[in-house]
C-alpha cells in the first residue's frame, strides 16, 4: 500500500509539529495529517494484517532516490 498526502497551499516542512493519524480496518487504510487532509486506500488482494516486520516510512521511501528532486538524501529514523 502506498499513499501520499499534499497539502493544497504550503509545506509540511515549516518547523511545525503536524499531527499524523494512520488507522485500519481490514484491507482500508486512511492516512490523516492534521485532521485536515485524509487519503484512503486498500492493501492488495486479502491482506489484512501487517506483519511486526514490515516499515512504515512518513515523508521518506525505501530508497531516497525515489524521491527526484528531494533535498532529502537520507531518511529520518526515529519516533
């Protein structure tokens, strides 16, 4: 499952903290930021539980050069 929320006018890098919501039922995902701006979406096929080794990245990728023209070049790891 992969989804992207953007916001319509400005960033999310202001220097602000923003509140991030991920929730699940089955296979429907919805990702909130700020309770504001809401995407949902289905896990492939009959998938409907994550498994403990699974990553969830928030403003990265697997791979930073996926995201093309990013001034991110490492992602950040934390909680």
């Amino acid at each position: 499952f992969e989804a992207i929320v953007e916001p319509v006018n400005g960033k999310f890098n202001d220097n602000a903290w923003h509140d991030v919501k991920v929730t699940r039922n089955l296979r429907q995902v919805t990702i909130s930021v700020d309770g504001i701006l809401t995407t949902t979406g289905y896990t492939q096929e009959d998938y409907t539980m994550l498994g403990s080794d699974d990553f969830f990245y928030v403003g990265g990728s697997p791979s930073t050069a996926d995201l093309p023209g990013s001034p991110v070049s490492n992602n950040f790891m934390g909680c």
